[in-house]
C-alpha cells in the first residue's frame, strides 16, 4: 500500500520572472511604507528619527522574508556566502533577515510536486515505490528532499528541484541585487558584485542534478580507501537534471556537535581537515560547500556522511601548485616569508588600503605565532578570531580574494574558511603543524 503524507506547509512557487520580479516590486514599496510610517512614529514622539533602526523593524524584516522566499535559490545562496558564521556580521539588518530565511521557506504544492515528477519520471512514477511521503523533509536552496521506500524496500532520499528556478538564475540574481543596492541594508564598501558572481557561478553547478550525481560517484569511489567517510549511492533510474534519488543516510547534524566531548570534536575535526587535504592533493576534485547541513555524524561508530554534491570543482594545476607553495611556506613559520608568499601570489588584493595590509599582517602573524608556541591548535581560544569583529569589518572585506585568482582556489578558500570557524564553535583542538608535516612528506616538500 502506498503511503501518501499530505503537506500543511506548501505554497506555490511562482515560476516565471514576470511573477518572480513583480513580487520583488512590491517589497521595495512595503519597504519604503514601513521605514516611513516608522520615522513619522520617531518624529511625532519627538524622538531623533533613526533610519538604520527603521530598516531593521520587525515589519521590514518579515516582509523581505516573504519576498526572499520566492527568490529562494538566489537568496538562499546570497545568505549563505555572506553568513559563514555569526560573529562575522556584515550588518544586523542582514544577519537577521538570513537567519530567518534559513529557518523558513516555501515548499511545492502537491500539485507541483506531481507536475515536476510526471515532467521527469513518467506519469507512471508511483508504481517504483511502496511508499513516497509528499511532505518533504529537508529543503535546499534550490529544491527540497522527500523520503521514500522503493518497490525493493531500499530508504532512498529524493532531491526534487523547484520549477522555474534554472531558467530564472540570471534575472532571480538581478533582482536580488536591486533589492540589496536599493534597501539601504548593505555595509559601506560591502562588493555586491563579487558575491551575485559567484552566487552564478554556484546556482549553474547546482542547478545539474545529472552532474551531481557523477560527483557523487566519483567521490563514492575515492573514499573507498577512507574509512569512516560516506556518501551515498545514486539511483540512476530515477535521477535526472531535475531530480536526484540517492540511499538515505541517517545521523546527526554536524552543529550538534558542540554537546558532545572533546574527543569526539577533535576525531571529527581531523577526518574533516584530512578529508579536505586529499581532495586537494589527491583526488583534485572538492566538495566547496560549507553549508554544515551537507554533513551527518552517525551515532554508531562516529563516521561522517557527506550528502551534497552540487557544488565541486576541479583544483586546476596552477591552484594546486599555489597550494603546495601556501603548504610550505607555512611549515617554515617564518612570518616575513609567509608575507612575501602572500604579496607574490595575489592573496593580498594589489588595492588593499596600507591599514587593511597591516591587518593581514596580524592575523598572519598571529597565526604563526600561536602555531608554533603551541603542539595543538586551540581554535576556540585562537586570538586570530579576535582580530575579525565589526570594527574591523572593512579590512576583512578586503581579505577577499583578487579576480587575479582562479575560481576553483576562491571556493576552496570559502570551504576551508567555513571548516575553520565551524571549528572555533565546536571548539576543535588539531596538532596543526603535525597535521601539515604528515602532507608536505607526501608531497615530496
């Protein structure tokens, strides 16, 4: 008997762009109506009116919520790359709009789930399965996850894309940017253009579900010499560009993490941080995404599923290289060296201010210093965290990478940024230096 579970939490998406930007219209008037009728509310209570504050209301907030919702895979990975993590804050008025959009969102209708099914599987699809529960379980920027049973028995997990979203990338990404530029949420300086670039550059790969999954195999089959690492196995039969079926894979997120011991953090830390130099030096193909949620922890033997593949890349020769260099240089922990390294290499921006060159300066420094004084690395109580607050927020900014630098070696450098502050919240300690020799012998340095 197959098993139907009725959803209570499903909107329909709007599909086309027309729909999509005249939605968008209509947030930046609400916007304005909002912040004005809170700067006439500080007006007639004498109060000094305060623009920052009325942009950031509880009404504003909920209304670009509502908005950002049907811009889902555009806004969502916007969110994403600029929130890595929470102490790191772009702007308050960002902050907690993106914390509330990851919390939230739409899902299909049951009639748009059906019509995307019926468009990649046949009108005959239910006959694979014993059961398929139409309420999805998880959602992702693009789409969302449905658990089922096939005819086998096998527990697959099914990526179903959200219609419209592949044809409407470039006009969902203007639109973003015309909201961001015109809502006046953006901190000074803030590179927009960087960030919908490479917000692009993501969607396209993720948009693929058939690449997805030759991903997965790929990585399936690199792994097997791994132990305690998973990923799951692809359905062919029943994935296409829009839809992925994959063996569901069950454990705990990786953000629970932070109530278990410190032995627990460290083993996961270092199958994470090894896991990380192979696909550099080794494999040449990385997992980029640092979303926490692509990782699950088994509570039977510790091991690690990854679970999202939408976002690799290639390490191209030239990135490889420039990461056997960055491995070298640092083992020396010769600050001056390791500075030069950087100048040479475009890792500081040829703009940078002379006070954002000093700020990187110290975290280098820092940086080396604590590595070399300590045999393991404490990411919690490293100081170099310190150094990257909201007062400093515009030298951080320009830690960005050069365009000079491939886009392979810029989202590798996002998803070592994301690992390094997931370990400072689950307060990780690695021998670092140990960790890097180990490689740099391998390699031949």
């Amino acid at each position: 008997m197959k098993t139907i579970i009725e959803q209570n939490n499903a909107k329909r998406l709007p599909i086309s762009s027309l729909a999509r930007t005249t939605l968008s219209t209509g947030l930046l008037f609400r916007l304005g109506l909002n912040t004005s009728q809170s700067l006439l509310s500080d007006i007639i209570s004498v109060k000094k009116p305060d623009l920052r504050s009325a942009l950031v209301s509880k009404k504003n907030v909920t209304a670009t919520v509502n908005t950002l919702k049907n811009l889902r895979g555009a806004a969502m990975k916007f969110g994403q790359l600029v929130s890595l993590d929470d102490s790191i804050i772009l702007s308050p008025e960002l902050a907690a709009i993106f914390a509330q959009l990851r919390s939230s969102g739409f899902s299909m209708t049951p009639r748009q789930l059906k019509k995307v099914l019926n468009e990649n599987w046949g009108e005959g699809w239910l006959k694979n399965f014993k059961n398929f529960e139409v309420r999805p379980f998880a959602a992702a920027s693009i789409g969302q996850v449905h658990k089922a049973t096939l005819k086998s028995g096998e527990t697959v997990a099914i990526k179903v894309q959200f219609p419209g979203v592949k044809k409407s990338i470039d006009n969902d990404l203007n639109t973003l940017k015309f909201i961001m530029k015109n809502s006046g949420m953006l901190p000074a300086n803030f590179p927009l253009e960087y960030y919908i670039s490479q917000c692009g550059e993501l969607l396209r790969q993720e948009t693929d579900y058939e690449l997805e999954a030759a991903n997965i195999n790929d990585f399936s089959k690199f792994l097997e010499s791994f132990s305690g690492l998973k990923v799951p196995k692809v359905y062919d039969e029943l994935t296409t560009d829009q839809t992925i079926t994959m063996s569901f894979l069950e454990g705990q997120e990786l953000s629970s993490l932070v109530n278990f011991n410190q032995s627990k953090k460290d083993k996961i830390a270092l199958s994470l941080i090894e896991l990380l130099l192979n696909e550099i030096f080794n494999f040449k193909s990385v997992q980029t995404d640092p979303n926490l949620a692509n990782f699950l922890v088994s509570k039977d033997d510790n091991s690690i599923s990854v679970l999202d593949f939408g976002a690799c890349c290639r390490v191209s020769d030239e990135t490889y290289e420039l990461y056997k260099g960055l491995l070298a240089v640092s083992l020396t922990l010769n600050v001056e060296e390791i500075k030069l390294f950087l100048e040479e290499n475009n890792f500081v921006p040829r703009d940078a201010s002379a006070e954002g060159i000093k700020f990187i300066d110290k975290i280098v420094a820092t940086a080396t210093e604590e590595i070399s004084r300590h045999e393991v690395f404490d990411f919690q109580k490293s100081k170099v965290f310190e150094l990257i607050t909201e007062e400093n927020l515009n030298l951080y900014l320009e830690l960005i990478p050069s365009s000079v630098l491939g886009s392979d070696f810029i989202f590798i450098q996002r998803k070592i940024l994301g690992l390094i502050l997931f370990f400072r919240v689950i307060g990780a300690r690695l021998p670092l230096h140990k960790i890097l020799i180990k490689h740099s012998k391998v390699l031949g340095l």
